[in-house]
C-alpha cells in the first residue's frame, strides 16, 4: 500500500509542474553596490558603482489578530 501511495505521489508531481502550479516560492533581484574594506565604493573604468546582484525569495506577510495585553492583576 505504501509503495502504491508513493507511486502516485511521484506519477502526480511531473503532470502539476506541467500544468503551471508551482511550490516554489518567488524571488526578486536584489543589487547592492560593491565596497571596499574601509568602506568606499568600487568604481569601474566609467566611474559608475559596481554591483553585486543575488536573487532573493519574497515572502509574503501574514496578516493576523492583535495578541491580548496580559494583565498584571493579582
């Protein structure tokens, strides 16, 4: 039974991603300008900021409710 269930798991994995739903989450391309050890910035040969660019994962922010002030009453 086990092997039946993991087998559809697996059988199902291939048709979801081919169908456009995907689990992964989204990223974002974040650059920051290069610096050197005491701080200033790199220039290249135009005199413009070098960066260095990483992709990121966006999370998205949960909304929730206001957690109850404790009361100290005794």
């Amino acid at each position: 039974m086990k092997i039946f269930i993991t087998a559809v798991i697996v059988g199902l994995i291939p048709l979801l991603s081919y169908h456009g739903i995907s689990f992964a989450a989204e990223t974002q391309k974040v650059c920051v300008d290069k610096l050197t050890n005491d701080g200033k910035k790199v220039l290249d040969k135009q005199g413009k900021p070098v960066q260095e660019c990483k992709e990121m994962k966006v999370h998205k922010k949960l909304e929730g409710t206001k957690v109850p002030e404790k009361s100290d009453k005794k």
